[in-house]
C-alpha cells in the first residue's frame, strides 16, 4: 500500500542516529526518494540534515539540484 500511494509529503524523522550504535537515516532517505519519484511532485523534509550522513544520504539520493531550502537542521526537497 505505501509503495501505490501518491505521496505529497514526506517527513525524514527517524530513526535517530545521534550516537554511535543509532543507525541513522539513511534507508529512510533512500525510501524517501524512491517513493517520491513514483507519483506528483512531492516536497521531502528531511530531519537532522547538520550531520555528515543525513546530508550526504540527502545529497546523494533526493539530489543537491531538488534543495528548495535548508532552515537550521531541516531541509527542503522538490521531487518529480
């Protein structure tokens, strides 16, 4: 049902990986991504984006060329 589904937003907020054994986001980012791809554009926030994998998670599969805005930790994608 998640995959079907025309998402219009997406949230990245989970799971922490603020400490060492956290696993961090980046599967959800990658989730993320996929899934906005597959339906209208859909505008992705992800969480935390402060810290080096967030951000490279972020860079690499949502794309620096979707970056609408960045507002503290919190970034802005377009995708689609």
């Amino acid at each position: 049902d998640v995959a079907d589904t025309p998402w219009d937003v997406i949230l990245v907020d989970a799971p922490r990986g603020s400490i060492w054994h956290r696993p961090g986001r980046m599967k959800s980012i990658y989730t993320a991504a996929v899934l906005a791809e597959r339906g209208a554009p859909t505008e992705v926030l992800v969480h935390d984006c402060n810290r080096t994998v967030e951000r490279e998670a972020s860079d690499r599969f949502l794309r620096p060329s979707r970056l609408v805005t960045q507002v503290h930790t919190m970034r802005h994608y377009r995708v689609g």
